[in-house]
C-alpha cells in the first residue's frame, strides 16, 4: 500500500467527485473534493492495493456499488460531526 496506489486512488476519486460548492480540501498542491478525499484511502485499500499487479481489472459496476455505498456513510459521518 504505498503511495502511488493512494495518488490513483485519489485522481480516480478526483475524476468521480469534482470539487463543487466550495467543499474542498488543501492537499500538497491543490485542492480536492471531500468525498474525493474522505474516500480514497478506503477505495486504495479495498481494490488497489490488493490488487493483481498483472491482471487486475474492476468492473464499473463494482465499483459503482462500492461509490454509492462509501459516499452516503461518509455524508451521514459528516452531518453527524
């Protein structure tokens, strides 16, 4: 799980949840969604970082259900904070 896995993980999740609204969160340069941020470890953990390095392809639909799921527990997260 090094750090190239969590930079895809994040451009990925960048390319899904534009910034919007003015939520955005700093990182080294620039800035990002916070569903892009709040997400990327856990989608670097749950489909690239165990990933085969050969071979490894993820279907949209999996991917789309995984999105879905993540990103209303990690709204519900954030109204509760």
């Amino acid at each position: 799980m090094g750090s190239g896995c969590a930079d895809f993980a994040l451009n990925t999740l960048v390319a899904l949840f534009p910034i919007g609204n003015g939520e955005k969160v700093k990182i080294w340069q620039g800035h990002v969604s916070w569903p892009a941020w709040g997400l990327h470890q856990d989608f670097n953990v749950e489909f690239l970082a165990s990933a085969d390095r050969d071979e490894g392809r993820i279907p949209w639909n999996v991917i789309s259900e995984w999105i879905k799921t993540k990103h209303a527990e990690l709204e519900e997260r954030i109204r509760e904070e």
